[in-house]
C-alpha cells in the first residue's frame, strides 16, 4: 500500500480514509486522533475524539465537559484498531500527554509526530523514536540557526538576574500548557525553593499539572499583591500579558520571555524583552535531523514550520522528502491570546 493511500492531507487536516478519522484536524470531523493539548492541534466540535487521557483532560479544562460528543483515551504503547488500519500512541516529549500516532496498515508503518522535542523535560514522558517507513515531521525550528542548547542554563541566567536585582520583580513570559509548567519545575531542579507568582491565566493548567504528579513548589496568584511585594520575586505570565499595561502592576519588572524564538536577537528586540531564555518545546535543528535519521524512515513529510530546509537536507541525505502544506497549525507562543478579564491593570 502506497503511504498516501493511508494518509493525505486535506482542507480538514491529515486524512485517513481507511480508518475513518483525521489526525489534529482543524474543521470539526466525525471522528478525531489527536496528538497534544495546544489549541492549533486540539479543537472543540469533533464526534469522537480518541486521545491520551491528560490531552483530553487539557481539552476538557480549556473547551469545557462538552468539547467532543464522545471521548476515548489511549495510553502510550496501545495499540487501537480503526477500520483497516491500527493506531499506537507513543511519547512525543513535547508537553504532558503529548504524542507521535503510529498508523499501521498491512507492512507500511506511517509516524505522524505532531509537535516534539527530544530534548529533556522534567514535565512529561521522554520522546520515544519509533521505526516507522514514513515520518511526517514538524519545523517549526527547521533552520541550521536554531540550535536550543540547555535550558538548565537558561534558568541560571534567570536566577543570576533575580540575584543581581533584589528589587526588581521579574516577569517571564511563557505558554501556559507546558511550557510554564516546565519552567516552574527547572526553577525547582535548581534549588529555588521560594513561591513563584502566577498570571490568573496558567493558574487551572498548572494545577492540574500537579494533578498528574509535576509538582510545582509554592504557587502564588499575583492577583491581590501590593506592588512593592513583588520586588525580588519571580512571576510566569503569558507572553502577550507580558508586554500589556498588566505589567504596571511589578515594581521596574525584568521582562524574560522562555521561547526558542529567544535565538533570534531581533525577536526578543522587538517584543522588548530584556532577558531572552532560549528554552523551547520544539526540536531544534539538531534534534529533527538526528530523529528523522533515527526512525530509519525511507520517506519524510515535513509540515507545519520552515519546511524548505529541512526538506532539502533530507533530499541531499538520500531521502525521499515533501512538505505536507498542511493549513491551520501555527506556533502556538505567537497565537495564544488571554482568556477574557486576565488583562486588567
Ligand atoms: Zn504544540
């Protein structure tokens, strides 16, 4: 069987028609294989969604009880029957709950692995590589530029600045599913042991991170802080509050953003950042090319990113290579918006 008689992008997302499902679609659909929490891949308005309990939870927190007519969850390492071909969840390293679908019919073996990173991460299960006949990768890193280092270092930088200004407040921007979350616990790993304030916005996630056993330490709401309490103290907020007139509210605040955007120089210059932490929960460069390498897969689909690069290094390896053109999924850093009455002064 041809790997494009198995799956095929369309108007809707990625199609399997011998299974009756699309993986991530971005129109609603009958019924739906999703692979993580972010708001570009995990949509309300499907049928049936079947997806790991923790992505399903994230759904349900975000779109309330009624985001799908029915649910099913799936474990890593299960492997579920739809029509005539077989899906298995595997870790994809990227956020709680997130992962690579591993569609299976006959001898052909198709990995689709949504957003990833190989990197390590204290907040969820580590990426597995999975041998599979044709990988459809992500790019949003997908330049020879972006190479991530170690986030640990990153979280030093922080600290070394808190240390430096006693009384400023530091405001870090970061996602509130995952990244957040993340950045809490590398706080907690490098033996910062006081609260860490929290825009209203991360504060439901974040909680039901500790839910699943990701322990954050001592939380606090900044809502309701006297201004000249916040001195010396570390608060997560989303990135777009970041920049909002929220931000009066911090004595002279360091603005940190943690993106691997932070790379780049003219990014963080121009969102007026002060403090870029170049901690991502992508691949970078290095990462897609040594996986794709790993997987053995003879044919790579490239979506959602830089996919030119990455396609001609595949191309210039031996391997078969296209981008997939796949419509609807962003980075979800530059497209998360507040959640209504989060941005008061
Ligand atoms: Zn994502």
């Amino acid at each position: 069987m041809r790997p494009q008689d198995i799956l095929m992008p369309v108007a809707a997302g990625l199609a399997c028609k011998a299974g009756g499902f699309h993986i991530d679609p971005v129109r609603p659909v009958e019924r739906a294989v999703i692979t993580h929490g972010h708001s570009d891949h995990a949509r309300a308005g499907h049928g049936a969604v079947l997806a790991t309990q923790e992505t399903l939870d994230m759904m349900r927190l975000r779109y309330g009880d009624n985001f799908a007519a029915t649910t099913q969850a799936i474990a890593y390492g299960e492997e579920i029957r739809l029509g005539d071909v077989t899906v298995k969840f595997h870790p994809a390293g990227h956020v709680l709950g997130s992962a690579q679908i591993a569609v299976s019919c006959k001898a052909t073996r198709i990995v689709a692995s949504g957003d990833y990173k190989d990197a390590p991460d204290p907040t969820c299960a580590p990426f597995e590589v999975v041998p599979c006949d044709v990988f459809i990768t992500e790019a949003t890193f997908g330049l020879p530029v972006f190479r991530h280092g170690n986030a640990a270092d990153e979280i030093k930088k922080l600290l070394a600045s808190v240390k430096l200004f006693p009384e400023r407040a530091h405001l870090v921007g970061a996602y509130s599913l995952g990244k957040a979350q993340r950045v809490i616990a590398l706080l907690r790993l490098a033996g910062y042991d006081a609260p860490i304030y929290l825009h209203g916005a991360m504060e439901k996630i974040t909680h039901y991170y500790a839910s699943r056993g990701v322990a954050p330490g001592e939380l606090r709401a900044v809502k309701g802080m006297k201004k000249a309490d916040l001195a010396g103290t570390i608060t997560l907020a989303p990135p777009t509050a970041t920049s909002d007139i929220w931000t009066r509210r911090f004595p002279d605040p360091v603005t940190a953003f943690a993106s691997g955007w932070m790379r780049v120089r003219a990014r963080a210059r121009q969102r007026g950042v002060e403090l870029p932490l170049v901690i991502s929960d992508h691949a970078d460069w290095d990462g897609l090319t040594a996986t794709i390498a790993a997987t053995g897969a003879g044919e790579v689909w490239v979506t959602h990113g830089q996919e030119d690069a990455l396609v001609h290094w595949c191309q210039t390896n031996g391997l078969a290579a296209r981008p997939l053109d796949l419509v609807g999924y962003g980075d979800e850093e530059e497209s998360e918006t507040l959640p209504e009455g989060e941005d008061e002064a």
